[in-house]
C-alpha cells in the first residue's frame, strides 16, 4: 500500500518543491544504492538475528527516512533520507524485505504449495499498491474541492505512508517463529562464489541485474511524470490507471501456478514477460493518451505473472541449504543492476521528455527474456512436475 501511493506522488512532489529532473533521478538513485546495501548486510546476518527483527528494522527505518521530506527540500538531505529509507517510488517492494519475504515463506511451504505461496505474496502486494494509489484521490479532494497547495496536500500523503510503516512494524512482531531460518549457524557467511549451486546461482543474478537495470528506467514514478508531462494528465487520473492496471496484475498474478502447472516455471515467467516489453515499446510511440493508457493496462496482463512463477524457479532451482544465497544473491543482482537506472532516465530526461528510457529499457528486457531462457530451458527442475496449482 505504502509503495503503491508513493510512485504515484514522489517524482511530482520532488518536482514541485523544486528538484530538477537529474536530481529526482539522483535521489531514487541513492534510495536503490542504500536498499542494494541494506540486502548486503541482512544476507549475510539473517540467519542469525531473527527476521522478525529485520522486517521490524526495514519498515521502521523507511518510516523515520519518510519524515525528511517534511522538513527540507534540500537535495542533498533528501538523497541522505532516501539512501537510508530506500523509498524509491518504483511501485514494488524490493530489496531486503523481499529477501526476507522469500527466505521466510521457502521455510513454511513445500514443493506443493510454493509457487501457489509466492502468488498469493504478489497478490497481496498488487492489491495493497491498489489501495495506496487509490488514496492518491485524497490529494486531487484536497487540492480540486478544498482549494489546497498541492505540496501541503502530498504532505497528508506522506504522513499516510509513515503511518503505514509504523503500522507495519507492529505486525511484523507478531509473525510467527515458523519462519525463522533453520540453517546453523556454520551457514552464516555462505560464499556465493564457493557453493556447489554457484553456477546457477551467479548466472541467475547476473541476468536479473539486467532485467532490474531495465526495470529501474520506467518504473511507476516515471510513468506517472510522463503521463503529467506528455499529456496534461492530473494525478487522480494516473492513479485510475493504476488502479487498473493493479487489478489486472491480480488476475495474471493469481492465474500464474495454473499456467506454470501446464508449460512450466521457466516458460511462464519468460514468455509473459515478452509479451509485456512488446507492450512497453509500443507505449512508447502511442499517438494519444487513450491508446497510451490501454498499451499500459494492456502489459499489467502480463507484467507481473513472472514474480511468483520466478521466486519459485529460484528456490527450486537449488537445494534447501542453499536457497537464503539464492534468494540474497538474486535480489542483490537485482538491487546492483537498478542502482544507477533510474539516475540514467533523469539524464535521458534532463533535456526534453523523449522515448529513449522506454526504447532501451524494453529493449534490454527482452535480451534478458531470451538469455535467461536460453540459458535454462535444458534444465529439469527437481520437484517441478510434483508442484500444485
């Protein structure tokens, strides 16, 4: 909920309170850095201080980081509250929540119930991004009827999204200790160079470096600072696209364990992602806000059926003692290849709004669909004929 309403507001806020495009840029850039970093340090920790913990940790720090933009609009000390609280609006969570997201559920599910598992977490995740770029709607009351500022109005926001960290960090204590890590405490320090899955392992994290470099372009905030900028669009109506496109990202969500129960892991989270960046590149060149708004409602079928259908490739892909490196080692591929992503689209942008983000971007993206299954199609998964829809 919290990520879903800050893509919709933070590039136009910063934008507001006077940050040009580069420096918005350099801000999401230094929130991926601190989030890669912070992913570095529970990697090699979470086996030995309680996730639970780490979950606390991570919801309260964005949480305190959130309150810097209350009180400055210097560009220096944003970047240091975003570096820390890692509140990139890119619409997703990521990083070491989703690390531990990972880890914890691989402990309390079995080769039946994984990918059903991880989609029921996407699900969760896309209708809470719903919810929270449905609230967006409080900002346009404010400023439409009420006759608001629109920076004193995004700041209701904000203290909506430090609330829901807070929050956050209140139910994280109360998950159970079902989840904690089972590996001794010998497996504190795996060396993802020395393990005997290191080959897959390493090339799943380089590959999806790849992937979020690309990601990290045209993420939600950008799409919504195109949308104001290339056609006039207000934020309440972005936030109806969204919202839509949320929805839609449910369904594919949801339905992603019955397709991969009948072609496969590999083949769902390859082939719906290129249909997705065809979609991404087309967007680019729409001719008119109606036609660019369905090509991205279009994609949100396919944009997501990936992320439960890949996290289960991933833990399936090596044995048990090894899946807290699988899990760290690919989101800190994912984390270093979006560091300086978004920091590229503000340069791109730096002189006039043009496609280039999207062309590359999409272009990327489907050299990684097309590495990544090249690389694995050969591949037979140990448990996956035995997995449940």
């Amino acid at each position: 909920m919290g990520r879903g309403l800050i893509a919709v507001i933070l590039a136009i806020y910063l934008a507001e309170i006077g940050l040009s495009v580069p420096q918005i840029g350099l801000v999401l850039g230094a929130s991926l850095i601190g989030g890669f970093l912070f992913s570095l340090i529970v990697m090699f920790t979470a086996n030995t201080i309680s996730r639970r913990v780490w979950f606390v940790i991570v919801a309260g720090v964005t949480g305190i980081a959130i309150v810097m933009l209350f009180f400055t609009e210097n560009v220096w000390l944003i970047g240091i509250a975003s570096f820390f609280g890692s509140y990139a609006g890119s619409g997703m969570h990521w990083g070491p929540s989703l690390q531990l997201e990972q880890s914890s559920l691989t402990e309390v599910t079995s080769s039946q119930t994984r990918t059903r598992a991880f989609s029921n977490l996407s699900v969760s995740s896309a209708g809470g991004r719903a919810v929270g770029s449905a609230l967006v709607g409080i900002a346009t009351y404010l400023i439409g009827v009420r006759g608001w500022d629109l920076v004193d109005a995004y700041k209701v926001l904000l203290a909506i999204y430090l609330g829901i960290n807070l929050l956050n960090a209140a139910i994280y204590l109360a998950l159970s200790s079902a989840i904690e890590s089972k590996a001794g405490a010998g497996d504190l320090l795996v060396n993802p160079f020395r393990t005997p899955s290191r080959k897959p392992i390493l090339k799943i994290s380089g590959l999806f470096g790849v992937d979020s470099f690309a990601g990290g372009m045209i993420f939600d905030a950008f799409f919504a600072l195109w949308m104001v900028n290339q056609y006039g669009m207000n934020e309440g109506t972005i936030a109806a696209i969204m919202i839509a496109t949320q929805g839609l990202n449910l369904i594919s969500i949801w339905l992603a364990p019955y397709v991969a129960k009948r072609i496969g892991l590999l083949n769902t989270f390859v082939w719906t992602q290129v249909a997705s960046n065809i979609c991404l590149i087309a967007f680019a060149f729409a001719p008119g806000v109606a036609i660019a708004a369905g090509i991205w409602m279009l994609r949100g079928i396919f944009d997501e059926m990936d992320v439960p259908t890949r996290q289960s490739y991933m833990m399936a892909l090596v044995p048990p003692e090894e899946r807290t490196v699988m899990a760290g080692s690919a989101n800190l591929g994912r984390g270093l290849g979006r560091m300086p992503s978004s920091t590229a689209t503000g340069f791109l942008w730096a002189g006039a709004y043009t496609v280039a983000p999207w062309l590359i971007g999409g272009g990327l993206k489907l050299a990684y669909d097309f590495a990544i299954y090249f690389s694995f199609r050969n591949v037979q998964l140990p448990d996956e004929n035995d997995s449940d829809e």
